[in-house]
C-alpha cells in the first residue's frame, strides 16, 4: 500500500519540477488512468461423483475477478462447488472465502487480485453428490 501512496507523489513532484522548468506557471494536469475494460472468458467441462476440473487464466493488472456458474445440466438445479485461487507449479491454491458450496446455477464468487498472475478456477462436486455425469459453464471476468 505504501507503494500506491508514494508513487502518485513522485509523479506529481516530477512533473511540477518540469513544468517549473519550461516556464508555464499554469497548475499541472496529472492524467487519470483510463480502467481496463474486463476480460470474460467461459469454461466448460462436466464432472462425475467426486469429480473436478480446474482452468487456469491470467490476469494482467489488480482488480476483481468474478467467477459466476451459468448452466448446469441436465439438471439445472444441481449444487457444485466453486474456488478462485492462485495457479503455480500445477497447484491451485485457494485462499479463505474464496470457495463457493453450495452453488447453484446464477451463483457467483468475487475475488480481490493485488498484481498480475496466473490464477485457477475450480469446479467440483464436493459432497459426492452428483449422480450422473453433470456438464456446467463458467464465465470469470477479470482485468
């Protein structure tokens, strides 16, 4: 956090001194980032009893990923569980909040992501509740 407060000073400090410099005795602009639009990707699969599947994406800034169940079948009313974590070295590692039981079709999971980096979905059956192959769809928005 320290890095977020520090830096817009510097960039404010760097640019008045410029400003001084050439003489213009008008106040500074400092230029408002322009947000990056998210990007959605949809995951498809099906799992089985006991089953899972995990996908990875990348992420390119901080922000917020929203992970959100929008079908299953055939039966649409079918729970499965849901996790956003961090992918590395063929592990995904999912924090606290971040996993999603019962979910069922329409839910969502919101994560907070502090820099860029490569993280995972995570859909299973976490009860060994699924009785027939169950297929399901995903769409995570991130930066």
């Amino acid at each position: 956090m320290r890095r977020r407060s520090v830096l817009p000073v510097l960039f404010a400090t760097a640019l008045l001194a410029t400003s001084a410099a050439c003489g213009d005795n008008s106040n500074p602009t400092i230029p408002t980032p322009t947000p990056t639009p998210p990007v959605t990707q949809t995951f498809t699969g099906s799992i089985n009893t006991n089953g899972a599947m995990t996908f990875t994406f990348d992420v390119a800034t901080s922000g917020f990923v929203t992970a959100t169940l929008t079908s299953i079948g055939p039966d649409s009313t079918t729970l499965i569980g849901m996790s956003i974590g961090t992918y590395n070295a063929g592990v995904c590692t999912v924090g606290p909040g971040l996993n999603l039981y019962p979910a069922a079709q329409g839910a969502s999971i919101l994560a907070s992501v502090s820099a860029p980096g490569t993280l995972c979905l995570r859909v299973f059956d976490a009860k060994g509740t699924i009785t027939t192959e169950t297929t399901f769809s995903v769409d995570v928005a991130h930066p």
